[in-house]
C-alpha cells in the first residue's frame, strides 16, 4: 500500500486557498456581499467591512466573529460561510469550526478542509469511525496527501487497526515526507509500547534528518530517558547541538535531561500523535505567504492536545510573524516552566514587551527567569540586551557579565556575540579598556566577524589609535558585508582620517547608498564633500542628518557645521570632548 500521494502537500494547498480568500480585500465580493445589502449601510455592511480589515490584520478573533455575525443576516453566502468558517479555525474557535463544517461541505463539495476539520473534530472526541470518514474524504482523488495520512494513521490505532496504521506510515520515497514518515513511525511504535520497534523507528528517524531535526532529537532524548538511557540521551542531544550550537532550546532539554526532569512527553493516545502530525507540518511550513496556514494547523495541534507544548510556543511564534503582538505574548507566557521551550518562549515574550513600551515587566519576566535557573545563560543576555537597548550601561554590563560566568571557561566561537555586546555597553560607559580587552576576545573567538571587526577598529579610528590595523580590519569587514553601509562608512571614515579625501569620498559615497536615512553617514559624506571644495553639497548633508534625528550630542555639532562650516563644527566637538 502506497501511503501518501506524490504530491504530498495536496490538501495544504487547498488550505492554503481557503485563506487566501478569507483574507483577500473588501473590494471583490461576487456575491450577494456586494449587492444592495451591502450598500446600504446597515449592519451586514459594517460586520463584512471590520471583519475584512481583521482578516487583512491577522486578527482571526474579530474577523471570525465579525464574519459570523454578517453570516447570520445573510445564511446563504457562501463567501462570508467560508470566511467566517477558516477564521473560526484560525481563532482557535472550534465550537464555531464545528457548527459551519457540515454546511461548508455541502455548499462546496471540492472543499479538502472541511472534512479534515469534521475529522479533528471527530477524532477529538473519540469518535474513531466518523474520523475516518471525514479523513478519507478530505482526498477523494485516491491516495491521501500527508497530513490526511498521518490522520489517517493516528486515527487506525483508535479503531485496533494497527497494520493500516503501519502501512499508512511506511517509506514512499519522497525525502520531504518521509521525514514525517520516519518521525510518526518512531512515535506509534512508542504509543504501541513496542520498544524494539521503537527504538528502530527513532534511529530511522534520527538517520533521515541527520540528527539536525530539533522535533526528533527531543522526542528520541525523551524516549531513551523513559527507558533508563540518559546517557545515550545525553548523545543525541548533543549531536542536536553540534549542528545548532546555541540552540536554547537543546540546551534546555539538556539541561532538564541532567536534572532527572523528563525533556519531553510521550505519546501515548491517538490525539497526541495527530496533535504531532499538524505542529510538524506547520513548523515546515510557518513563512511568508504560508503564514495563516502555518497558524490554522497549529489550533488544531492544540485543539487535540491542549498540553503540547511545542505547538503552543510555534503558534507564539507564528502569531508573531503576523504582526499579533498581543496574542504572541498571551501564548508565550503560556508556555509551561517544565517545558524545553519555556526559556525562549519568556525571553521571546519580554521582547516583545521591552518593544511595546512595557520595560519594567520585560525586566521582571527576565529577572524571574534568570533566578529560576542560576546556571541559565539566556535569559542574563537577554535582560542585557534590555539594559543595552536603554542605554543603562552598567546593568547591561553585570548582566553580560553573569552571563559570560555561565558560559566559561571552555568558550565556544558562539560566545563572541556575549563579549561583543558587552564590550559595547562597556565602551559606552566609559571603559574602554575593559571594553577593548573584551572585542579583542570577541575576534579570537570568531576572527572574521565583520561586526566585532567593524566596532573595535571604528572605536580606534575615532580615538586616533591603531589607524593602519583598524584600515585593514575594515577592509576585510566590507569583503564579508559588501552591502552593509555602516561598515562602508566605517571604511570610509578611515579614509577620512587618514587625510585620504578622495578615497573617502569615493567610499562613503557607496555607504550612503546603502543607508541614505542614517544621520550618522550623512554627516560623514558633508564632511568629506567639505574637505574636496563641495561645500553646497556638504550643507545639504549636515541639514539632511539633522532632519534624520541623530543622537543628541551631535546635534549642536551638525548646526555649527551649518552656521559656521566643518571647522567650526569641529571645534565645538573638541570643546565638548575636552568637558567630558
């Protein structure tokens, strides 16, 4: 039996469509939406108008209610029916999701969806037969396409059927799903309680993802736990972090593996499998265009497992990427502290909320954090890089200092982000020294990173030291990041130093094409444009980066340059550097 069509992704494309048109504009409506009901003016209108600018926002909450409550006045538009249906999922809203399926399927018998939602819904509530049913008919052309499979298979153990289930789960050839395949093999064995075979399905799985596979090493590091092997879970993990070094998330489950905590859960009903089968193809598929398609598997991952864990930090995330802060938010801290994601998941919720103004809290979260785990490194960085975004400069650099403590001694090349940021926050507070010891160690660790490269040569070239190895720094930083402006300039403002106008001219000319709205490169190409006689050009300069907010300090110096041209403009800069 040949489990899964070759095109493998057959009924997520026709997801795919569906939300395509719940979220396609206000603007074409062939349908009874566009009549006179419409225009006007009452109710239906204005529930049609909201809950189109909701879907267009990624916010599902308003537009499925919105689309409901327009569907109630006019039953029998089939657009504002599948639009408030796919929102209803979308929203996490199954209740609704329930109650429009049956009439999805009968308006639109071509539909794939909503006999797979008719079947979530089913195989939520144990109903393993009617699942079945609805799951076959999502793909009426023959074979299933692989989420239909994967149901398919979760849904055989319900009924005792376990040769379907292992026929539906077996090799097709194609890489992409057999990924899938490997990984749901090595989890029904599991659920089975057949440990030979589960042990081979995990080191299928293991082989077809080359270890790389965060899902499979968390769920291969679990079930050797579970069966008295941390030592050889140990391995798997770091074999994970060989290829992902860093990955806080290993790191996590490492760190859980060594407590005696489990790092991950079983699967042990046929909710769970299934409710692992949508998390792992909204994960493949959670970019760009795919986005709402990504956010509709996931509610139904939690939908049939409300404790997967996995899913409920991807849909954080895929909410995310959608432009819902808010709801990113309220799932991140959803996230519970026995799980693997819990770390990144505060960390990715204090961000948010450091973004939208809320610091303190962001501070809190992040200080909560790094207490409940003394040996955690993450969350000290991230609460740095809070303190660094705020120019608190001291505490960033006692926060990067915990968390370089944490680290050593044996750094790895990855640590060179940590000693970066706190060389800055060092420079910044005024302790070059300390700050240039820790840059120096930044590029011992990773010797061609162009920002380390491009921070401590710059910071030489404006305290007039080292010009000739900072030139060459600078040079090799432009070599790796050809299109990076700032460390153009850079390269450019050494020129400028070493009294190299033309070259300087040449050089800071390409960094303002890349970053025309920096005030800082704009005022860099006004004092080179002053140096070769371009003195209009160069006022034009010095007006246009005052207009681009520069840091305060350079505010008086860009007008003296204006009143008084570069030379005055220098002086007040040497009087200020003098007062300091």
């Amino acid at each position: 039996m040949r489990a899964i069509s070759g095109s493998g992704f057959r009924g997520f494309l026709a997801l795919v469509l569906a939300s395509a048109l719940a979220a396609c504009g206000t603007t074409t409506t062939a349908s009874r939406a566009s009549g006179d009901d419409l225009r006007s003016g009452g109710s239906l209108y204005g529930d049609f108008l909201v809950a189109s600018y909701a879907g267009n926002t990624r916010d599902s909450r308003v537009a499925a209610a919105r689309y409901v409550a327009a569907l109630k006045q006019d039953p029998g538009n089939q657009i504002l029916l599948e639009r408030a249906f796919v929102y209803s999922v979308a929203a996490g809203d199954m209740d609704a999701a329930a109650r429009l399926a049956p009439e999805v399927a009968k308006a639109n018998p071509e539909s794939d969806l909503a006999p797979l939602i008719e079947g979530v819904i089913a195989l939520k509530k144990r109903n393993y037969a009617a699942a079945k049913a609805h799951f076959t008919a999502s793909h009426p052309a023959g074979s299933p396409d692989l989420m239909a499979a994967l149901a398919l298979a979760w849904t055989a153990v319900g009924l005792g059927d376990i040769d379907t289930a292992r026929a539906l789960l077996a090799p097709t050839g194609d890489p992409s799903a057999d990924v899938f395949i490997a990984y749901h093999r090595a989890r029904l064995e599991e659920a089975l309680k057949n440990p030979a075979g589960t042990d081979e399905a995990f080191q299928a799985a293991d082989r077809a993802t080359a270890g790389r596979s965060l899902t499979v090493a968390l769920a291969y590091a679990s079930w050797l736990q579970a069966t008295a092997r941390a030592d050889m879970a140990a391995a798997v993990l770091a074999r994970f972090l060989e290829s992902s070094p860093g990955n806080p998330v290993g790191i996590a489950a490492l760190g859980l593996l060594k407590a005696g905590e489990p790092v991950s859960r079983s699967i042990e009903t046929p909710q769970q499998g299934a409710s692992e089968g949508f998390y792992g193809i909204a994960s493949a598929i959670s970019d760009g265009e795919v986005q709402d398609a990504a956010i509709v598997y996931l509610r139904l991952a939690q939908y049939l497992d409300p404790d997967n864990d996995g899913a409920l930090a991807f849909l954080a995330g895929a909410m995310e990427r959608a432009g819902r802060k808010d709801e990113a938010i309220e799932l991140y801290l959803a996230v519970p502290g026995s799980s693997p994601f819990h770390v990144t998941a505060q960390v990715a919720a204090a961000d948010l909320l450091d973004a939208k103004g809320e610091t303190d809290r962001a501070v809190r979260i992040l200080a909560r954090l790094e207490d409940a785990d003394p040996a955690g490194v993450l969350a000290a960085s991230a609460l740095g890089d809070v303190y660094r975004t705020h120019e608190r400069w001291a505490e960033a650099v006692d926060a990067y200092s915990r968390a370089i403590a944490r680290t050593g001694p044996d750094y790895v090349a990855d640590d060179w982000a940590l000693f970066y940021a706190r060389g800055i926050a060092l420079e910044r507070a005024g302790r070059w020294p300390e700050a240039e010891a820790d840059f120096r160690t930044a590029l011992k660790l990773s010797p061609d990173q162009p920002q380390v490269l491009n921070y401590l040569a710059y910071t030489w070239i404006e305290r007039g030291e080292n010009i000739d190895q900072a030139l060459a720094m600078l040079k090799r930083a432009v070599e790796q990041r050809p299109d990076d402006g700032f460390i153009i300039d850079s390269l450019g403002w050494a020129y400028y130093r070493l009294g190299r106008w033309a070259e300087a001219v040449e050089t800071l000319e390409t960094a303002i094409s890349f970053s025309p709205y920096d005030p800082t490169v704009n005022e860099h190409v006004g004092d080179a444009y002053w140096k070769v006689g371009r003195e209009r050009e160069a006022r034009f300069l010095w007006s246009h980066a005052l207009k681009l907010k520069p840091e305060a300090e350079r505010v008086p110096i860009l007008q003296a340059k204006l009143a008084g041209g570069l030379a005055a403009g220098e002086a007040l800069e040497r009087q200020a550097a003098a007062g300091r």
